[in-house]
C-alpha cells in the first residue's frame, strides 16, 4: 500500500465517510451523490475506477506491487451495497 493510501486512509476519516453516507440514503438506481462521493475518495487516492455499471454501481481497483491493469495478477473481490431501504428509523438514537 503507497504511503498516500496510509496517510489518507484513518479511522477518524472513514467513520466521517460513512456517517455522511448514512445521512444521505438513496435507493436502488438512485445512488448518484453516493456514487459521487465514492468517486471523489477513489480519486483522492489515486485507485482507478469505471463507474455506470447497473447505473449508479462503481468499481475501484487497486493493484499489488508491480502490476497493473494489463498484468493485474491474482485478485480479491470486495463488494457492498450502497443502496438504502425505504424504512423508517424506529429508534430514539441521537
């Protein structure tokens, strides 16, 4: 991992990242902010990504040492939904 990804990547940072995530909820095919935002802190990182798949999806990659998109090596998929339910918080969470 680049000492960019190391420097940019904290936990502080990444719980500010998906609090923001939650507090804006779009549903399925809907999820044009979200897959901004995604974009914006792929970009911020340097990680390539192709955006529209299925509408709204994005795909970032990261490659191990010495590779590169021609010669990408083995690989590990990691996927997540970004999607929200259309349900009402039933909690007294503040």
């Amino acid at each position: 991992m680049s000492s960019k990804y190391r420097t940019t990547l904290n936990v502080k940072r990444l719980t500010e990242f998906r609090h923001d995530l939650h507090m804006h909820p779009e549903l399925k095919f809907m999820e044009h902010r979200t897959s901004d935002k995604i974009a914006a802190f792929l970009t911020e990182l340097d990680i390539p990504y192709k955006r529209g798949l299925a509408s709204t999806g994005i795909v970032g990659s990261i490659y191990g040492k010495n590779r590169s998109a021609n010669d990408p090596g083995p690989a590990l998929g990691i996927r997540a939904d970004i999607d929200a339910l259309p349900l009402e918080e039933a909690n007294k969470f503040t």
